[in-house]
C-alpha cells in the first residue's frame, strides 16, 4: 500500500453532503483521489462510466429518436419507473 498523509481541505456545504453517500460505503478519501488524479493528469471530467446506466441510454435514445431498439428501451424504463 502506498504511503498516505492526512490533509485538510475545505469544500463547498453542499458538495460534503453529495459525499455523504460515499463516507457511509467507506468510499469517500478513494473517490476524491480518483477525482485529484484525473484532475492532474488531465482527464476530461466526463466519463460515460460514471453515468447511471438509465441515463447513458436516455441520451442514446435522444441521439437516435427514431431507432427502434431505443424507442422499446425507453418504453421498458417508463414501466420501471411506474
């Protein structure tokens, strides 16, 4: 395991509360690391696997509105949804 070192930093209110989640699955000092790495190597911001699946297919779906397949995805989502 590689040396780590506490550090403190100070972060919007409301940006600690969307970490909550992160802080009760143990997740929280990784997730923020990944986000500094990216940062630091020049990562774009946006990464198609950060994106709930739903999502990911919503915008197929809005790219290609008259596809078949994605027109029965979206019907499969909206009875999910209900």
């Amino acid at each position: 395991m590689r040396q780590k070192i506490e550090i403190k930093v100070y972060l919007p209110y409301m940006m600690v509360g969307e970490l909550e989640p992160k802080k009760r699955a143990g997740k929280r000092s990784q997730f923020i690391e990944q986000a500094v790495r990216a940062k630091l190597d020049g990562e774009d911001a946006f990464r198609v696997q950060d994106l709930p699946t739903r999502r990911v297919l919503a915008m197929a779906m809005a790219r290609f509105p008259n596809n078949h397949v994605f027109r029965t995805i979206c019907m499969e989502l909206m009875e999910e949804s209900e």
